[in-house]
C-alpha cells in the first residue's frame, strides 16, 4: 500500500516556493509508505510517491515509475492478477525484471499498451494516476468498490489527486467548506459518495476513471455490476451451489496472500473472517490471528475467536479498556485527513497497531455483508416489503409511542433497533435503507440547526436525494425497495464510503497493509448474479456464507451465530468516563459550524444522552471528531 500525490499547472510554472509547498504535502502521506519517497520535478507537474513495500520489496519497484520515456505512473494498492496478466500479455516486455516481476511493472505495461481499457483486466484494489507526455494527458483511475481512496481538486489552471485530503488542502489553502455536505456528514457519521468537506474538492467515485486533457476533464464510469438474483434461482441442489462458491473463494484466498511480507488474519470470531481463516486451513496455510476483546462480556467476541484457532501460537490478543479507546480517539482526531464518525474506526485503528508489530499484511472480512446481505437492515427489509402500505400517521403513532420509552446502551436493544426502523419505514425506497442507517432522523435532524434553509433542506429529504446521487444512484434506483436494491444501496454507499474509508484510514496510520478476499472480480459477480435464496433464507443473513463455513468444519454454534458488528460500549463509556469531554461540545459544535448548529439545541441532546434518556452516541462521536478536525483547520470557512 502506497500514497501518491500530482500536481499538474497548465497556464504557468511551478516556483520554488511551490515545489517545498508540494514536498511537505507528500510528507503528510508518509504513514501510507514509510519505505521509500519518490519525487519526479518537471516545470508543469509534480508527482510524488510515498511506498510501504508488500511486493518485491526491492527498489526495483520504487515510484513514480517511468521505463518509457513521457510515460509515468504512481500506483496505490494490489493487483492480485498481476503475474496471470505478465504471463498472457507481456512474455516479451523488455520492461519486466524476470526475476522478480511486480504488480507495479505490470500495471505500467498494460497502462502503455491499453490506457484506459486496462482497467478490465485488473483484479485488486488500486488507484492510481497515468501521466502521458506525448498526449499531454492524464489518466486518474479508482478500483471497482473503492477500496483504495483517491481524492481530486481541477479547475481550468490545475489539477491535484491524492490519497487523502489532507496533501490537497495543504496545497489550496482559499477553499471553502461546503454546508450541506456537512449535514450530510452529521447524519451519516461519514462524508458519502464524491463528497468531501470542501466544495470543489471531491472523492473519484469506485468504478470510474477522469482523464484530464489539454486541460478538459472527462468522468467515465467503467465498471458497473448490480445485484440481480437470477443465478441458480431454481437449482435444488444446494450443495452444488455452495461446492461452486467455496471453489471461486478458496482460489480468492490464494490470490488475497500473495505477498513478499508476513500476513495475518483480523478474526473477530464472527461468520465472515472465521470463513476466511478456515478457508486457509484448508489450503494448508499457517497464519497468525488477530483479535480485539473487551473485558465488557457484552461486546467481547475474544473468547469465540480463540476456539476457533487451531494452533494456540497463531493467535494473538489484545484487550482493550474505555482508557485505549479515548487515547485512540485523541490520536486518530489529530491526524484524520476527513471526519469520519465511524466507532469502529477506533477498533480497527488499535487492531492494526497491535497487528504491525509483526505482520505487514492483514486480511478481513469486508464487504462479505454488503454482497451476500448481512446486516440486520435485510430483516427489517423482509418487514418493510410487507407493511409498506401502512399510511404514514400509523408509523408516526407507533413512533410517538416507543419515544416514551428511556432508550438502553446495550448492543443492538430492541428499541434501539424498533426506533431506527421506524425512522424510515414511512419513507419509499432506498430513502428508507439511508434512514435507517442514519445517526438521527430528519426531523430531530433539523432541529439542531439554527439556518432556516439548512432546516427545510433536511425536512424536504433533499438531504437524502443528495446522498444517494452523489453515490452514483439515479432515480429510478432511489424509489425500488426490494432485497436487490438494498444490496446495491449497501455496494454504493456504505461499503466505500463508510467501510473501506475506516479500514484504509485505520490501517494506514499503522503502516499496515489490509485486503479481503470477498472483494475480488470473481466474488463480487458471483454474489451479485446469486439467486437472494441463497443470501437470505429461512430468516437467516448470509446464507451461503454459514453453509459453506459449516461445510469447512465450522461448529453449529459459529454457524448460527447473529452479525455482531466491530462495536464497543461507547456509549455507556461516553456517559461514564467521557462526560467532561462530551459537555464542553455544544459551544465548540456552535463555533466550529458558524452558528450553524444551535449550542442550546446540542446541550439538550447531550444532556438526554448523559443521564440515560436517550442514546446519542454516533452523533456525538461525529461531532467530537468534526471539532477535533475543525480546529486543525481553522482557517476555512463555510459559504
């Protein structure tokens, strides 16, 4: 894993003062690849390349890449296909060390002969930037479900790209903050879609490629695979089907550990990393395990994981406390490049901090939730597509009534699950799926806000429009509400936006390099050509998933265990040990958003969630690292 940074001017040279403005940004990418610093210097562009070596861990590898003269490339990610591809395509390259052929090398080969079109053969994670000379040209390309980040500034004079925001914002420093992508942000926990904090600066949206030419931007999407469940739809034999998935993800696995440093196993001892660790057993592959615990029983999924683990040495274990989580959250806010309110960002910031100590590479279960339906949105999806018709005065009473009731701090309650279901279910579509998701529902939403206009933007759902579109979901997309759609709404939004975003950002802090087998080509097709059937069944999630694990050795207990999500008790650890902190927001929140948000409306919140009269505490997290990250950029302003 790498981070890469360009600079491109097109109406003037760059001085000196802008070439240590442009190495300083790089530096700030330095946790991404602390292994080596490239730097090509030209009158018009600069581009710039931090490594963490993962493959041939020689210099031959070293970016920016150039073995053709006007042809450049930096690269961030894995192509796990690269020496299938060396072998079909490029047997007679001059370029390759036939020693030890790189995924870099061969990224650089297929960019040479196919530009853009080398996209569709790649199989990984990636972003990268392909500067061409002779055309004068730029190609800026993301991976397929955007694990890999790559954020852009371009207007008529320059372009700039970066693996994080915070190398182009040290770079422009007359930007503005954007109001709305903030609301979006408050709701969410997370900027989605092509959104970032900034106007002007944006996310490359997973599956599309920009070229930059003589100064014209184009944005092509290149990749596009909605779920459609028709793939064994009438196929009886179940173990068919479940030989035939465990074959393409037996192979996935293989192609996931290719790697010239130690890899691990993140196994949090739930369905989809138990999969992927009994998966290597069966390939005969010893590998270091690694778990995060809590000494509260409630959240503590340690004990589970370790029964899983054949070999007592591979298992490794680290328990933390409410006092390495407030720790993490100090440290995390003071370098994040975009809020991001995500909890489990600080389980998987510590679980990668434990793991760097001696392995490079860890690989996950990401994404296995949002391709085969794992979340217990896909239960309440069941419901939803039998009450929907229910007229929207009968929710609002329902509502009314479970309000009454003082809401609890355990994992997942079943007010909890009760109140955030009945923050969509009178909505249509995939407004319903995104108000389920949300930190607080619209109206309470709005009511936080001071501005009149940001108030009705939120009330009228033109938030959620937003959001949606933003994510690449037109309108005929946004209104369908079947079990397809809500996978689809998952791929689009909540995977790359909110997943891949904390478990790059995490593991980046820590130098640390995390892949998942469930995102490769041949998986995500699979799954989203797979009959529902086979994803949910019998009120099961991930259907597929438990009979293939149970299929590997898995015991009946595993097999039929509920999602628990990478969670910690940060709610009743906010009420308990971080009260002091947690008051001193209302008046920060107020000065950080302009008088955006009311203190006096903030205070109440906080004051219901501190004596247990209500669970705010995803919106209290993205608050308190907005603020953390506000202060850190203070000169900015909202328009």
């Amino acid at each position: 894993m790498c981070g890469i940074l360009g600079w491109n001017k097109r109406n003037s040279e760059f001085n000196d003062n802008e070439i240590k403005i442009f190495k300083n940004s790089l530096e700030l990418l330095d946790s991404r690849g602390p292994d080596n610093t490239g730097l090509i210097i030209n009158s018009d562009t600069l581009i710039g390349h931090k490594r963490l070596k993962i493959l041939d861990i020689t210099d031959k590898s070293n970016q920016p890449y150039r073995k053709s003269k006007g042809k450049t490339l930096v690269y961030n990610g894995e192509i796990y296909n690269y020496k299938e591809l060396a072998n079909s395509y490029f047997k007679d390259s001059k370029f390759f060390n036939k020693e030890s052929i790189s995924d870099t090398q061969v990224v650089y080969e297929c960019l040479l002969r196919y530009k853009e079109n080398s996209v569709n053969l790649f199989d990984g994670m990636y972003a990268f930037a392909w500067h061409d000379e002779d055309q004068n040209s730029i190609l800026i390309a993301r991976d397929r479900l955007g694990q890999k980040p790559l954020y852009f500034y371009h207007d008529e004079n320059e372009t700039i790209y970066s693996s994080e925001l915070s190398s182009i914002i040290a770079i422009k420093n007359n930007l503005q903050l954007c109001k709305k992508n903030f609301s979006q942000y408050i709701k969410n926990g997370y900027y989605p879609g092509e959104n970032t904090p900034f106007k002007k600066v944006y996310k490359l949206l997973p599956g599309h490629y920009l070229i930059i030419k003589n100064g014209q931007l184009r944005k092509i999407k290149y990749w596009q695979n909605k779920p459609v469940s028709k793939l064994f739809k009438n196929e009886i034999d179940e173990e068919k089907v479940i030989n035939i998935f465990l074959e393409k993800f037996i192979r996935s696995c293989e192609k996931t550990h290719k790697a010239d440093v130690p890899v691990g196993i993140f196994l949090s001892g739930g369905i989809d990393s138990s999969l992927v660790y009994k998966a290597y057993k069966y390939l005969g592959i010893d590998i270091q395990t690694f778990t995060v615990g809590f000494k509260d029983s409630e959240y503590d999924e340690s004990r589970k994981a370790k029964k899983l683990v054949s070999n007592i040495r591979e298992y490794n274990e680290i328990i933390i406390d409410s006092g390495d989580v407030f720790n993490a959250i100090e440290y995390i806010s003071s370098l994040i490049d975009e809020p991001h309110g995500d909890p489990g960002f600080i389980n998987a910031f510590l679980l990668t901090k434990f793991a760097s100590e001696k392995i490079k590479v860890g690989l996950t279960g990401d994404g296995a939730d949002e391709l085969f339906g794992g979340y217990a949105t896909f239960h309440a999806q069941s419901i939803y597509r039998k009450i929907k018709y229910v007229p929207a005065f009968g929710f609002k009473l329902l509502n009314n009534f479970v309000n009454l009731f003082p809401e609890s701090d355990g994992y997942m309650n079943n007010i909890f699950k009760l109140k955030r279901f009945l923050n969509g279910a009178d909505k249509k579509g995939l407004l319903s799926y995104i108000n389920w998701l949300s930190c607080e529902n619209n109206v309470f939403l709005s009511k936080l806000f001071s501005h009149e206009k940001m108030s009705n933007y939120i009330l009228s759902n033109q938030l959620d429009f937003d959001v949606l579109r933003k994510c690449d979901l037109d309108d005929k997309e946004i209104i369908k509400d079947d079990f397809d759609a809500l996978l689809y709404f998952y791929q689009k939004n909540f995977l790359p936006g909110f997943v891949c975003q904390h478990t790059d950002r995490a593991s980046m802090m820590n130098s640390l390099e995390v892949r998942s087998p469930f995102l490769n080509n041949e998986i995500i097709e699979f799954a989203n050509s797979l009959s529902k059937i086979y994803k949910y069944k019998n009120n099961q999630t991930k259907y597929i998933l438990r009979r293939a694990l149970e299929k590997l050795g898995g015991s009946n207990e595993l097999v039929s265990r509920k999602k628990m999500g990478f969670t910690m008790p940060l709610a009743r650890w906010q009420r308990l040990y971080f009260s002091e902190k947690i008051k001193k927001i209302p008046k920060k929140i107020e000065d950080c958003t302009e008088g955006m948000l009311d203190h006096k409306r903030v205070d109440s919140l906080i004051n219901d969630h501190l004596i247990g009269k209500k669970n705010h505490y995803q919106i209290i997290h993205s608050m308190m690292i907005f603020i953390s990250w506000r202060e850190r950029n203070s000169n900015y302003n909202f328009e």
